[in-house]
C-alpha cells in the first residue's frame, strides 16, 4: 500500500508540472489536510460517544441480558465453543457491537474473543497453541477430554527440532473472523457520520440499503462457514 500511494502522488507531481497546476495541487494538498483533521475530530466525538454508551450498556446488565438472547445463534455459528466458555461472551459483544455499527467497540471484544479462542486451542492440546509450560509440564487443562493425540504430537514435534509449532487458525476462529467482517448492521453509524459531515441532506437514507446489503453478506458468510466447516472436519 505505500508503494501504491507514492505512485499515486508522484504520478500527480508529474501531471501538474507538465500541466502547470502545480499551485492548485498544493491548494487541495493543504485544504484535504484540514478536512481530514476536522472528520478525525468528528468521528472521534462520534466514537467516544457510542462506545460510551456501550460501557454503560454492559455495566447496566444489558449486554449480558442480549449475549444470553443469542446462545441459541452463537450455538449454531460456533458448536464446538464450550457453553461456558469466555469465548462466547466476547463473540457476543463483538456481534452486538457489530449489529449496531460500532466498529470502534467491537474490536477490543473481537481481539478478546481470538484470545480465548486461541486459549481453547491450548486446552485443545493443539500443536502451536500450547505454551512451552503446557509442553514441559503437560498441563493444557481439558487437554484428555479433547483428545491426547494433539498433545503427544505436540511434544514429538518439540522434541526434534526446539521451535515453534506453526500457528493454523481453528474453524471457529475463521468462522468468527468472516461473520464479523460481513456483520449484519441495523444501524451504520459510520456511514451515517461521513454522510453527516459532507453535508448530506438526508445522512440516515442509508439505512434501508446498508440492512439489506448486510444481511446478505451476513447469510452468504453463514452459508460459506458452515460448507467449509463441514469440508474441513470430513
């Protein structure tokens, strides 16, 4: 992308001194500048303020009332997740978060929720998952219940060679991974602001097209997981 967007520019250079426009590209060079400190301070006052009130929905009970609304969805996406897993709390977050556009406050919940996942691997007894502790010691808690195998391939494999084991993303972590880049979205706050602040006349038109839009993607991503999952296991 650097080099993308140096191209970009010096191809621009060259084009206004041949044409000589060389002022009024210094002209828009500053003017964008300014516009992209005043979005900044837009859309960090934006953020401040939805994830605020996520803060307060989680203190007040109501993140956890809607996480326990979605354990039937969560699983169906995710039905190798452990009920009481941490995993689940933070996937649940994330998708709430996501289903009303909160970007900014689904991302700590959604790099929480690959951290237990990949704590689930280690319990798993996953190669590359297990800390060197859990490969001295043995201990990757629930590693019987979720087969010995992994485990004994684990210590072979550090036995050979002192490196470590390379890390492959579990189903649920790509599961997780493609429906929270397709998230349905009720309410596009992003979208909504910019439209807001390049003078729209009607920012929330947007609405109607960004469900539709989402749930689509939401029920293709769904539909992908669950082939591919199926095809991985066999």
């Amino acid at each position: 992308m650097n080099y993308l967007w140096a191209i970009m520019i010096l191809i621009g250079v060259i084009y206004g001194a041949f044409h000589g426009t060389l002022p009024e590209i210094t002209t828009a060079a500053l003017n964008s500048a300014k516009e992209a400190v005043t979005l900044c301070i837009t859309m960090t006052g934006i953020m401040s303020f939805w994830v605020g009130l996520m803060k307060i929905a989680e203190n007040g009970g109501i993140i956890a009332g809607a996480s326990r609304k979605l354990k039937p969805v969560l699983r169906f996406l995710f039905p190798h997740i452990p009920e009481g897993h941490s995993a689940n709390k933070y996937i649940a977050t994330n998708m709430i978060a996501n289903v009303f556009g909160l970007g900014w406050a689904a991302t700590p919940a959604g790099l929480k929720a690959m951290e237990a996942l990949a704590e689930l691997e280690e319990e798993k007894g996953t190669p590359g998952y297990l800390s060197a502790k859990a490969y001295r010691d043995g201990d990757v808690g629930e590693s019987d219940r979720y087969g010995r195998k992994n485990l004994i391939e684990g210590l072979i494999a550090e036995d050979r060679k002192e490196k470590k084991q390379e890390r492959i993303a579990s189903n649920e972590m790509c599961t997780f991974l493609i429906i929270n880049i397709s998230s349905l979205q009720l309410i596009p706050v992003n979208i909504i602001a910019y439209r807001q602040q390049y003078g729209s006349v009607n920012p929330t038109e947007i609405v109607g097209p960004a469900i539709v839009a989402t749930a689509v993607s939401t029920g293709v991503a769904v539909v992908f997981c669950k082939l591919k999952d199926r095809g991985r296991r066999k």
